[in-house]
C-alpha cells in the first residue's frame, strides 16, 4: 500500500481541526444596566464598557451565538476509488486471467450515496456524537462510461447500514471539521460477462456470465471532513472516507450452480474460479448537504 495515501488521510484531519479551531468565540451577555452590555473578548482586557465606547471599539458589529444542533441529517453523494484488490490488479489494468484465479475484483472505480444521522451523547459532550447510517455503493470497470471493456465487464452492488462515533470538533461554529469510524455490515453482490477459452490447449472462444450472490461481509468506515453552515437549517459538507467493506467474514463456498456463487474473497486449497484473499477496500470522496434541527440562535448588535 502506497505510503503517501495514507499520509495525506492523516494530514487532512489535522489540517481541518487546525482551520476550525483556530480562533476563540466572543462570549456575550447582557447585564443589569440597558445601556451597557459586558463583552469577554480574549483580545480585550476590558470586561465592561459602555455602548457609546463600544460603538467606537466595535462599530456596526452583529454578534450571533448559536448552539450544537440536537440532530443532523447528512446526505451525501459520492466518488469512489478502489485501493487493495479492489483496484482491478497489477498496474491498475483489468485482467480476465488474474481475475477468475481470485486475485482482484476486477472493478476499481464507482460512484455512491450516503444518508447519515448524527446526535450528541449529551449536552456536556456536544462534540461527540453517536452516528447512524445507511449507504449504497455501485462499482464497474468501464471507468464511468459507456465504453466496454475488450475482457468484459464486472459489476458490484454494495448495500450497508453501520453504527459509529464522530468528533465534531466545534459543533456550535460555523465552521465544523470532523472525523468520525463507523463500523458496517454489508451486503455485497455483483455480476460479470467476459470472453474466455475453454481450455489451454482449445483455442475455442466461450461467453461467461456469473452472478455473485448478495454476501454478508462486516467491515469498518473511517470518516473526515468539514461542514459548513449556510444558516441554521442548512449546510454544506465536504468529505472523505476510507472503507474495508469485508475485513470480517470472508468466504470461498462451493455452489451447486456454477454460474450463481457466493463472493469469493477468501484463499482455500485446493481453491475455487475467483477465489483468493481479497480486501474490498476503497476511498469515497463526498459532497452533500446537511439538514441541522434544533439549532437555537441569539444576536447581539453592538
């Protein structure tokens, strides 16, 4: 696995963390006397001023405090791009060979949608909050267009539903990065059509068609991003996600139907057409909306 891949998913999170969190919120309040406000601002050694002085120091400022949301509901659409044997083989060029002797998946590129809900354990720990969600990928090896592959084409479906944590490391700002891992179960099936010979020393062509039977696999997501908030209804979100759809679970089964078989991702001797150890291992890239309820708001004009 390519080092720097990994290097860059590590500086993102940081980068994001640095760019939401760099600066303090001001903490404003009201007091007893109508025309004064307090204000405690890290930046001012004052802690009460008048409005007239305040209008010299901060002229025609407005002032809005809000809080965590209560629950969010995100929905994504996204890129995805295979890595391991999800990645068609050696080089990144699809092989019908390597691919019937179990050494890839044959597909590597994709496209997918995501709908996640998000709510904080508490309001003491607001940053922190418990993930729900439910996602569809679909991926090909005709690189998202109609042209066909001269060794055929190969399809997967793959359906999940997952439970996690996430970090949003400033929930009430504007600005929210976050990073979160989820673990998933999985539902993973495709199909494949390509030409092949019957044998080595038969030069006959034969047309192959097989199903992969939806196969139960139990994997982990780790997440990172930013939200953006428009208003306190709505927000943008930008993200990227790092997959390992099988790491539990995996299996070579034999079937009585040798054109309708399970996924085949494990290595057995003696072993089986497409069987071998493979890791359905991908990154999405994600943009989407996101539906904030229960956000409270409050502005100060000074």
């Amino acid at each position: 696995m390519n080092i720097k891949f990994f290097t860059i998913l590590f500086l993102i999170p940081c980068f994001l963390y640095l760019f939401g969190c760099n600066s303090s919120p001001y903490n404003i309040s009201e007091t007893n006397n109508p025309d004064s406000v307090s204000i405690n601002n890290p930046q001012d050694t004052a802690n009460a001023k008048t409005l007239s002085e305040l209008n010299k120091l901060y002229p025609k400022r407005n002032y809005r405090i809000r809080s965590s949301p209560g629950f969010t509901l995100q929905v994504n659409a996204g890129f995805n791009y295979g890595l391991a044997e999800l990645n068609s083989n050696y080089q990144t060029v699809y092989q019908t060979t390597e691919f019937e002797s179990g050494q890839n998946f044959g597909a590597r590129k994709g496209f997918g949608m995501l709908a996640m809900g998000k709510i904080p354990l508490s309001q003491d720990y607001s940053n922190i909050r418990l993930t729900f969600l439910g996602a569809f990928n679909y991926f090909f090896n005709t690189a998202m267009s109609s042209k066909v592959d001269p060794n055929g084409t190969v399809k997967y479906q793959v359906y999940s539903v997952g439970i996690g944590l996430e970090n949003s490391f400033t929930p009430s700002y504007k600005v929210k990065p976050y990073f979160g891992a989820a673990v998933l179960f999985n539902m993973i099936g495709g199909s494949t059509n390509y030409i092949t010979t019957v044998s080595a020393t038969d030069t006959t062509h034969m047309s192959v068609g097989i199903k992969f039977k939806p196969s139960f696999r139990i994997g982990v997501n780790i997440t990172t991003g930013v939200e953006y908030l428009i208003n306190k209804n709505l927000g943008l979100n930008f993200g990227i996600n790092l997959t390992s759809a099988n790491l539990l679970l995996k299996s070579s089964k034999t079937s009585d139907d040798p054109n309708n078989i399970p996924l085949r991702d494990k290595r057995i001797d003696p072993s089986l057409p497409f069987s071998g150890y493979k890791q359905f291992l991908y990154t999405t890239f994600n943009i989407g909306l996101n539906f904030y309820f229960g956000i409270k708001e409050k502005a100060f004009h000074i």
